[in-house]
C-alpha cells in the first residue's frame, strides 16, 4: 500500500465518520418515554383495563404530562392525555357502542375543580388546548357513557 492509498482511505472514512455523526448530533437530547404508574382512581369493571403514564421529562420545564387509558377485552380504547408543553388534552375513542368521557380537572385552593368535561363519539379524535398557569396540578379521567364501565383518573400531572 502506498502513502497516496493511506491518506485516501483516512480521508473516506473521517468522511463517513462526520456523515454518521451529524444527524445524531443535530437530532438534540432525547425525551424519556411515559413511565406507566398505577392511575390514582379506578373504578373499572372486570372487563376494562385501565392504564396510566405519567412523563416528568415531557420539553416542558416543571412540567408533567400524562395519560390515562381504559381498554376492553376485545382491544377498543378511550384515551385521554394531558400535554404540558402547550397545556393540551388530547382524547381518542374508538369503542364501537360508546361514547368516551372525559374530564380535565385543575387543582385550586379549594380543592379538585371540574374545569371542562367532553362526550367524545366512537371513532373520533378530539385535541383542545388550554392557558393554565405554570405549576398548577392537574388531573384528567377517562370514563365510557354506560357506567357500568366505570372511570379511571390521574392526578399526577403539572402543568
């Protein structure tokens, strides 16, 4: 091999280096996944399983997002999320006989209020956004029309 060869294939491969290297650079820090945590209410049937996240490293500083879902046997769910970068509640229903219900409540001083409340039909998605303050508590529910279902609620979230 001759010095020319040497360098040429230096020059290749510290080429190839910075190509790999400048999307994972660019692409800046990666965001942790939810964590699933145990929903703090559930008064759900036996043929609904709820399930809730919370993600304390969600792009908003202080901020804690989180969702809450109930799923049936059969693999239908209503979902609703709480985003805390841009106070967003983001609701998903796709059980076929039933409308979701779901409720954004903020903490105050006086306790847990109800701050809006939605009838999602089956099949639809539904994104609201919100001004609420910085730090306050919030807590989100998934409920179905029929109560025989039941509710499931998370109160671990900040917006």
């Amino acid at each position: 091999m001759t010095v020319s060869s040497r360098i040429r294939k230096s020059a290749v491969l510290a080429t190839a280096a910075v190509t790999l290297a400048a999307p994972l650079a660019l692409a800046g820090p990666a965001q942790a996944a939810p964590v699933p945590i145990t929903c703090t209410s559930n008064t759900t049937s036996s043929d609904v399983t709820p399930s809730c996240t919370r993600n304390v490293d969600d792009g908003d500083a202080g901020g804690v997002s989180g969702a809450v879902r109930l799923t049936t046997t059969t693999g239908e769910y209503a979902r609703v999320e709480f985003q805390a970068k841009g106070e967003k509640v983001i609701m998903r229903n796709t059980w076929r006989a039933w409308k979701g219900v779901f409720t954004l409540h903020i903490r105050t001083s006086d306790g847990w209020k109800k701050h809006k409340s939605w009838r999602v039909d089956s099949g639809t998605s539904l994104t609201s956004t919100f001004n609420i303050a910085e730090g306050t508590r919030v807590a989100i529910t998934a409920c179905m029309e029929a109560a025989m279902f039941g509710c499931a609620g998370n109160n671990r979230l900040v917006a």
